[in-house]
C-alpha cells in the first residue's frame, strides 16, 4: 500500500510538471518578436490580409482560448496542424522520431562506455597522475560547446581519415556514429565527475574490506560490490542529465544535416511555425519527465536503503 501511494505521489508530480511546462511553452511563444501571420504572408502584405490570416490561425483569439485550443491540440487532435506544411504535426513528428531516438540511444551507450572506465580510474588512482589527468580533462571538455566539438570530430573522422560521413543519414548506422559521439562527449564530463566521486564516498565502506577480508579478487570486489552501489547516485543524475542530452542531441543533428526531429525544430523555429514548436517543446519535456520517474523509480528498486524503509 506505501508503495502504491509513492508510485502515485510521484506520478502526481509527473503530472504537474508537464502541466507547468506546457503553460510555460505557451507563455513563451507568445512573447517571441514576430508575428506569424506577417512572416508567412511577407512584409508586403496589407493589414487586411494579416489580419485575416490571424483570424485564421486563431491568433486572435484571447489568451486562455488559445491555451485550450493547444491543450486540445496536444491530447485530443494529434498536434494540430502546421502552419507551414499544412499537415498533422503528429505526422512531422513520427516521421522523424526514429532517428533521433537511434541517435539518443547511442549516445547513451558511448556515454556509459566513456564514463564508467574514466570514473574508475580517477577513483581507483585518487589523488594519482590518472586521477588529476582525468579531472582536468573532463573540466576542460565541460566549456566546449556542443556544434564546435561535432566540427572538430567531422574535420578529424570525417574529412581526414575519412571514417564516417559529414553529414546526412543515407549511410544507416554509419551517419549516426559522430553525432551520437558528439551528443555523449557533452555529457560524459558531468557523470563521470558524479561517478568517481560516489566510488570515492563508496570505496571506504566496511563491507568492502570485509569483501577484500574473505579473499575476494580485487577485480569482483570493484564489479560486484563497489561499483554497483557507486551506480546508484550515478543513475539518478544521468536520468537528470537526460534532458541535457536530447538538447544537446537537436543541435547535434542541425551540425551533421540529420533530419530528425532537432533539424524539425530548428527549421518550424525559422519558419514561425509555432504549432509545431509548441507541440516539439511539449512532447520532448513529457519525455524528459517521463525518464525522470523511471529513473526515480528504479532507483527505488534496486537501492536497498528503500527496501528497508519499506520493512520497517
């Protein structure tokens, strides 16, 4: 019964949460210079037929009509339809959420295959020459932007040694290699400093010692027991950091000329399409919370500190 109750105190949240953040969407789009019935017809269209078009779009309407119309927009008519393209934004979206997701995915995967031997070797060379070299690196890559590290690998992978394409996906996996390198080595800085400092906190616990105590190999010693109550910090910062990677990911994807759903965002975003911004805001922060309780409640799960809360 406790559990159900958690489970539904944080879903709770969840919900305000992607409620918040749609009225924030909404707000902000209202404030942004322009107009958009302006920039589809062109700066040399007449005041009537602006003013036609606003009527239109439903651009006139007051401020809570338009906030429904969104919301029913969102849950009840697919998105809505582009402004620009006339079709269902629903239809835009899925027709490129594949790749960006096979791009999100890989990131995580080099993300995890980056940070955790990094991490461990900071940590298993505290205060060592690995262990400074380590720190001053991921210091160091933290203040690299994300467009100018994914020129810099495109120069070096792409046109001098001539390993992956520059740019487009026409060669499947191949296309996604550096964006997805370039997505993950924004973010590896921050978990692998999150997970050398748990394996630090971690490495002086007692039952470590009683582990090395019984004659267990070092190696099992770091893998079975330091590093997996070392993971569990780690796990709930990476959920966190989730959001920092989609972004990092839809600016990644405007560099290498992917057409997923950041280049989507980008091009509406230059075309006024407000729909579809809107509805790509919206569905990418839902997201964002929706990994954010999974991760929560996984952790949950798997730390035994809340299995013995609950037993209690």
């Amino acid at each position: 019964m406790k559990l159900v109750r958690e489970l539904g105190r944080l879903g709770l949240r969840a919900v305000l949460v992607a409620a918040g953040v749609v009225l924030a969407t909404f707000l902000l789009l209202q404030v942004v210079p322009g107009d958009v019935a302006t920039a589809l017809l062109g700066s040399h269209a007449t005041p009537e037929n602006v003013a036609e078009l606003r009527a239109e779009l439903g651009l006139d309407l007051p401020l809570a009509q338009r906030l429904g119309n969104l919301v029913a927009d969102l849950f009840v008519h697919g998105g809505g339809t582009s402004i620009v393209n006339g079709v269902s934004v629903n239809k835009l979206i899925f027709s490129r959420v594949g790749i960006t997701l096979s791009i999100v995915a890989l990131a995580i995967v080099f993300a995890v295959a980056l940070s955790v031997p990094l991490a461990l070797l900071a940590a298993l060379s505290h205060d060592r020459v690995a262990d400074h070299t380590v720190r001053v690196v991921t210091a160091s890559a933290l203040a690299i932007p994300a467009f100018l590290l994914g020129m810099l690998l495109i120069q070096y992978f792409g046109v001098q040694l001539r390993w992956f394409p520059v740019g487009g996906s026409d060669d499947g996996l191949r296309s996604l290699v550096l964006p997805a390198a370039t997505a993950a080595l924004a973010v590896v800085p921050v978990l692998t400093r999150s997970l050398r400092v748990q394996l630090l906190q971690v490495s002086s616990s007692d039952f470590l010692d009683a582990a090395r105590s019984a004659g267990l190999p070092e190696r099992r010693v770091i893998f079975r027991y330091l590093l997996p109550n070392a993971a569990i910090p780690a796990l709930t910062l990476a959920g966190l950091n989730f959001a920092a990677l989609v972004g990092g990911t839809f600016i990644v994807e405007k560099v290498f000329a992917i057409p997923g759903l950041g280049t989507l965002m980008f091009d509406s975003i230059s075309d006024r399409d407000v729909t579809v911004v809107q509805t790509l805001v919206v569905y990418t922060a839902i997201a964002v919370v929706i990994v954010n309780l999974a991760t929560e409640v996984a952790v949950r799960a798997i730390d035994p500190r809340y299995r013995l809360a609950k037993i209690s």
